[in-house]
C-alpha cells in the first residue's frame, strides 16, 4: 500500500465513521459492534501498512479534530448534546481497543479470524 493509498484509507475510515454518526442519533449498545467493526477494518490495515515516512493515525482525539473540520462539532460551543456525548463515546471506544490490542496484541491467527469475519459483513 503506497502513501497515498494509505491516506486515502484513513479518510475513508473517517467518513465511516461521520456516516454512522449522524445516522445513529444516540448510540445504543448494539452499535458498539459497527463501530468496532470499522476500528478492526482500520487496525488490520494499519498492522499491514509499513513505511518509514510518518503517516497519519487515527485515535480519539483525531477523531474529534476531523468531525470539528467537517463542521460536524463546534470547538468553541460549551453545549454539551448527545451529538457531543455520542463523540466522546466513540471516541473512548476507539482509544480502549487500541490500548487493548497494543497491550495484549492478538495472535496472527485471530487477527485473521477477525479480517476474515469483517469481509463477510
């Protein structure tokens, strides 16, 4: 996968993201799988990726940053909605699985297993 490749990846992985945001109003327990579902897509990728040149990543904060420049959230707003809180949560999320994986990584066997059962969604 190039550079480019790579970036484009990641912007298509962002805008997943958007879409079942504003699709899903709040989040309920069960949509914690789609987004999860999108967090493995990436990782898997990501873990497939190798290049020396630093390339973008995606983690909660960046998350916030691209829906605040998508005009999604407004940074200077003190409100604080469940489009704010929804955010926030998918935000933590994305943060724990990586810290999760990072700390117990899985074998290449499960990842596969993982690969395996997102391309069949």
């Amino acid at each position: 996968m190039s550079d480019h490749a790579w970036i484009e990846h990641v912007n298509a992985i962002y805008a997943q993201i958007f879409d079942l945001l504003k699709e899903k109003p709040w989040l309920e327990h069960h949509y914690h799988a789609d987004f999860f579902q999108i967090y493995l897509e990436y990782r898997i990728r990501r873990t497939a990726f190798r290049t020396r040149v630093p390339t973008p990543q995606i983690d909660g904060d960046a998350i916030r940053v691209y829906l605040v420049d998508a005009g999604w959230l407004d940074a200077n707003s003190d409100e604080y909605d469940t489009r704010y809180a929804n955010v926030d949560f998918v935000a933590t999320l994305w943060d724990a699985w990586a810290y999760a994986l990072d700390a117990f990584p899985p074998t290449k066997k499960s990842m596969q297993l993982m690969s395996d059962a997102i391309s069949r969604r």
